[in-house]
C-alpha cells in the first residue's frame, strides 16, 4: 500500500493518498494543490478512483469537484452534508475498497453535523483519520455549521476512543507540525479529554470564544458546490 500525508501550510490541512494496485484515493484534497497531486498520480502511476472530504469545510477550498472534472473520479462526502455536487454520499459504517485498500466510515458529528472518520482496516499498522473531530492534544471546534458540543463528546468517547489504543491519528489539520499521533496517547495526554462528563465537555468547548476561519465566507459556499465556482 502507499500512503502519503500531504500538506497545505495556509490552511494547516493534512491531505492524505492511499493507493494499492494502481488505485488511488484522495482524503481532504485542497483546491491550491491540484497540480501537485496530479503530478504525484503521474509520478507513482496511479489512477485517482475517488477524492473524498471528511465533511464541509470551512478554512480551504476543497479539490473534489476539479479533480472529478480531470480525472474522473468519483466524489464523496457524508451523506448528511447539504450539498447536491457529489458523485456519492458516505454513510455511518460503509465501506470503501480502493485497490487493496479498505476504508470503514465513522459518523462522528459534532465539530460539524456532516462530519466523518475512516477507519484503515488493512496494511502494516491501524490507523483512523478523524478529520477535525480528534485532532493532535486537542479536538474540533463546535460553535459552527450545526457543531454541537454533545455530539462531539459521543463521537470521541464512544467512537474514535473505542477504537484498538495503538491505531495511529491522522487528523484534518495540525497547527504545531505534528503529523499523527495514537488513540492511547490522545487519550493520556489530550487536554480536551481529560474530563469527568458530558457537561463538563460541554462547558469548556463553549468557553473557547474562538475567531472565525479566515476563508470561512468564502470557502462554505465554494465546498458547498464541491469547490467548483462558477
């Protein structure tokens, strides 16, 4: 299996290339970077089966609608996202073969009403992408685009945190440069964690007061139509 985790440095945006047999898969592609990931199909000899979003995004511009219309692949994004531009809607437990690689989907809402985790359930260590829902020592915002702090706290106790301790994160973004972490060490040493209840979860994600993304104007009506403006 190949993988690659890419990475765009204005939005802080982790991009990640999954590919077996020639078959390549695209999670969280940014619109800017397009050259470079058809370069890199071109360089590895891989054809780009689907490109897929975690959910709607609201600091960058998604890639999933121009790399459709280049490559023809397949887009996909949760099927409780309110777009109609996607080749193909992801549900909660859905499986998703590419080549030899084999993807198990993970409703987990909260940073986001559409937002979505992957489970890798082949090759040589566990790993989970977790979009913006479990992030490195810290987790999603949830005061925006039908985030809902109770949600989120499901969604990582009884979700993501259920998962084997040594499978690998991958998540969304990073904003100090580290590029993955493990279940077990999230659940050590992540200070949004460490809590007692729900409630509690709760009162300290409303208690951020966090400014909005820069591109956020911009970048939810363009995704909104997969990042294709017309």
């Amino acid at each position: 299996m190949i993988f690659r985790q890419l990475f765009d440095a204005t939005s802080s945006t982790y991009t990640y290339l999954l590919a077996d047999r020639g078959q390549a898969l695209l999670l969280d592609p940014v619109a800017d970077h397009i050259p470079a990931y058809l370069q890199l199909l071109r360089e590895l000899d891989l054809r780009l089966q689907r490109a897929l979003d975690s959910h709607v995004h609201a600091d960058h511009i998604t890639a999933l609608g121009e790399l459709r219309k280049q490559t023809g692949c397949e887009s996909s994004i949760g099927a409780q996202a309110r777009t109609e531009c996607a080749s193909s809607r992801i549900r909660d437990g859905e499986h998703i073969g590419i080549g030899g690689v084999a993807l198990r989907a993970l409703y987990t809402p909260g940073h986001t009403d559409d937002s979505y985790s992957f489970v890798l359930e082949n090759g040589d260590v566990p790993r989970v992408f977790t979009g913006d829902t479990l992030l490195i020592r810290g987790t999603g915002r949830t005061d925006f685009q039908n985030g809902d702090a109770r949600q989120q706290y499901d969604s990582l106790f009884n979700k993501l945190l259920k998962l084997p301790g040594d499978t690998a994160v991958y998540p969304a973004h990073d904003y100090k440069g580290w590029t993955s972490s493990s279940i077990d060490e999230e659940r050590r040493h992540n200070p949004r964690l460490q809590i007692g209840s729900v409630e509690e979860y709760i009162a300290l994600m409303n208690s951020l007061h966090l400014p909005d993304p820069k591109l956020m104007d911009i970048a939810i009506p363009a995704n909104l139509a997969c990042g294709v403006i017309s």
